[in-house]
C-alpha cells in the first residue's frame, strides 16, 4: 500500500543520508531495513485507523523538518534549573544530541548501568525492537529507522538503585523545525529495583518534533517505578510509545503527565507474562489553548494471577481537545485476574472536548474487574462551599481543580518526587469555566 499523502520531511531520504549509529552492526541494519520497508509502504497512521480516528496528523506531515541540530548554549546552570530532582542520577540530551558534560554519572553503584543509547547498541540487540510491533499503526517504524539517540539503563540481579535515574530531555529552540527520534531501553534482572523519570523539556516557544520509543523488560519481581513528564513547547509534536514485558512477580508502575504539545500522543502497553505481576498506570494530562492530547493505554493479562489499576485524569481549559482510549485484555488463560481501570476529566471550558473510552475485553470467566468514566464541570456546591467561607471565586475554583487532579499525584509513593511534580502541575492548572 503506497503512502497516500506526500510528506513535507523525506524521512526515508534522511535515513539513507544522515550518520546514524550502529552502521556496522548487520542485526540493527536488518532490522532498519524492514523498519524502511514498513515506513515506506503505510507512512503515518491516517484517521481511517481505529485507533487514530480522533487524531490527524497531517500537520504533523505537511511540516518540513531538519534533522540536523546546531550549537545550542544550553549550560550546567539552564540543566540544574530544569531538572525535575536535585538529587539524581542524570542523562542530559540537548537537540538529540547526548551531553556528557551536562549529565551526571558518576559514582553509578555496583550493578547500575546508564549509557547513552549510541554507545549502548552492542549489547541490546536481544531486547530491542521485542516489545513493539514495527506494523503496528504508529510511529514505531519511523523511530526504528531514525533512532539515534535516548538511554540504555540496564540493572542487575538483586540490585536496588539507591536514587532515581533522570533522562532529562530539553529542545533548546536554537535549530527551527528539528526532529529527534529517540530510543530508550529501561532492562531490569531478577529483584532489581529502580526509579526511572523520562522529563521532556522545550526551552522556547518553537516547533519540533520529539519521536521516542521506550521498551521495559522485567524479570522475576524486578520492580521498576516509571514517570514520564512532557513539557514541551505548545508549538511541539510529541509522539511517544512506552511498552513494557513483565515476568513473574514483576511490579511496574508508571504515570504519565502531559503538560505540553501542540500534538501528543502517548501509547502505553503492559505484557503481564508472569503470575503475580503488576501494574500501576496512572497519568494526567492538562490542557489549555487549542491543544490536543491523545492517550492509547493497552494491558494484556496473559497468565492468570496477575493485577493491574489504571487512573487518568484531564483537565481540560479553551479550545483543546483531549482523547483517551484505555483497553484491558484478559486472555482466555488469565484466571483471577484483577483489573480496575478509569479515566475522569474536568472541562474549564465550554469549547473543549473530550472522547473518551475505557474498554475491557474478558475471555475468561474467574476474573474481577472494573472500568468507567466520568466527564463533568466544577461542583457548584463545592464552590459555594468555598465562597461562603470567605474564598474569592478565583481561588476557590483554583482549588477545586487543584483538588482533582493531585489525586493522581497522591499514588506516588515517593514524598520527593510527588512534591517535584505537584510543584510542576501547580504551576499549570487553570483556574475556572470561561464563558
């Protein structure tokens, strides 16, 4: 099937010309081939997709985009004032370009590995690509081919990594129009533990587009705490797919926090392969002006014994636009499965829109599970409630929304890293209905 729009950026063109790592690797030049192949016979998904039907991205191919960053004078200063944490383990990229200067490895403990993915390639080559579908309708295919820089952390058996680990990304705005596709391998041994933030930062109010892949491969109960915080430029692209492989008593807990964008897209997918896995995936997402925010969460429950609880909240302000589609799958072996999953918005405004639709597909019959959603306004009881006690109505819708959306925020365990990212969504949150 031949692309049926003509794409303003020849991204097979920029494969073929641009120095791309792991040349001399034959496994990860098989694997680019057919990625070509893919990308060159379906192009970017088209809303005939089920699964795109609330998205366009023509925008998206109709922009020109370079591939070639230049000199940006991002500097240890700008790094440290845009970090999420003080107190991590930090691997900066700058324009898709890894900065060893501005990251801070040192002293990793013993069994802790974290490489930039070019220097990573030779020994992935049995985990990377096995956790996502080259045909699957996406941008996998495209990032696959393109791939070029991200984070390889790797943990080994029995070992627990005293703080968390940071890949701070930033788009300094310094080259107009710059793709990056980033890959990122997050691999933990057997009762490994670790906390991982992938933290996507636009410095200026440009366009680009970030393409990023991150595969998660857990072993017997290897535990894995996954955040991901997207504040790009509002003018931005952002096409992101986190999928994960779980075995026996594995426990990955992710959230995803969509802050920026003008376009994202977040595709998350939980492969519960061994009994007594878990997973947490929870996320939120704020959205203002003319954004637009899709969300695509998918867990299959393969064996039985497994559990998973799934949260999204939205809030939604102007003329944006928020999607979120959720699927549970219980496999026919999968007995005493135990699944909740749910997604509630709040609308600020009376020109945004949502759709949403949490799906739960069961084919065995010793299972509990429970899904829904709920979209609505700001109680108006609640606010009197708040007014009748001296509150002004600014404050008191601030409050309200406030109230909403830290529930997702009040699931992570960890004190420092929910008051990192309160302080993030605080700075954020719109304060009422306009009329």
């Amino acid at each position: 099937m031949k692309q049926l729009t003509e794409l303003a950026t020849p991204f097979a063109s920029v494969a073929e010309s641009s120095e791309l790592p792991g040349q001399e690797l034959a496994w990860l030049q098989t694997l680019r081939q057919r990625a070509l192949t893919q990308f060159s016979e379906v192009g970017l998904p088209a809303k005939k997709h089920e699964d795109w039907k609330y998205t366009s991205l023509w925008n998206l191919s109709q922009h020109p985009f370079t591939h070639q960053a230049g000199a940006s004078s991002v500097d240890a200063a700008q790094v440290e004032g845009l970090a999420l944490l003080d107190d991590a383990y930090r691997l900066v990229i700058v324009d898709g370009q890894y900065m060893a200067a501005l990251s801070q490895l040192d002293n990793l403990p013993a069994g802790v590995t974290v490489l930039p993915f070019s220097a990573s390639l030779a020994s992935v080559e049995q985990q990377l690509g096995q956790q996502v579908a080259l045909d699957k309708a996406g941008l996998t295919a495209l990032n696959t081919l393109l791939m070029k820089e991200g984070v390889m952390v790797h943990i080994a058996v029995d070992t627990v990594v005293d703080k968390p680990i940071e890949l701070l990304v930033i788009n300094s705005g310094s080259t107009a129009d710059l793709a990056t596709h980033l890959r990122n391998m997050i691999v933990l041994d057997t009762n490994a533990k670790a906390t991982v933030i992938e933290h996507y930062v636009g410095v200026t109010d440009s366009v680009n587009f970030t393409n990023v892949v991150s595969e998660v491969v857990l072993a017997d109960q290897a535990e894995l705490f996954h955040y991901k915080l997207q504040q790009e430029s509002h003018q931005a692209f952002h096409i992101a797919t986190i999928a994960a492989k779980q075995a026996a008593g594995s426990q990955w807990h992710t959230q995803n926090i969509t802050l920026g964008g003008k376009l994202s897209r977040n595709d998350v997918h939980s492969r519960l392969e061994g009994e007594q896995s878990h997973t947490t995936m929870d996320g939120l997402y704020l959205l203002n002006d003319e954004q637009h925010a899709d969300t695509h969460t998918r867990i299959d429950h393969l064996v039985p014994n497994t559990t998973s609880n799934e949260l999204y909240k939205g809030v939604l302000n102007d003329e944006c636009h928020g999607v979120f589609n959720g699927k549970v799958i219980v496999h026919k072996d999968a007995q005493k499965t135990d699944s909740n999953q749910y997604n509630h918005n709040l609308l600020l405004s009376r020109d945004c829109e949502i759709d949403t639709k949490p799906e739960m597909e069961i084919y065995a019959d010793d299972v509990k599970c429970g899904h829904g959603s709920t979209v609505g306004q700001l109680d108006m009881d609640q606010l009197f409630f708040l007014r009748a006690r001296g509150l002004d109505e600014v404050t008191a819708r601030s409050l309200l929304t406030h109230a909403f959306a830290v529930e997702v925020l009040d699931r992570i365990p960890s004190e420092t890293i929910r008051q990192a990212l309160s302080a993030v969504i605080e700075q954020r949150l719109p304060r009422g209905i306009n009329n």
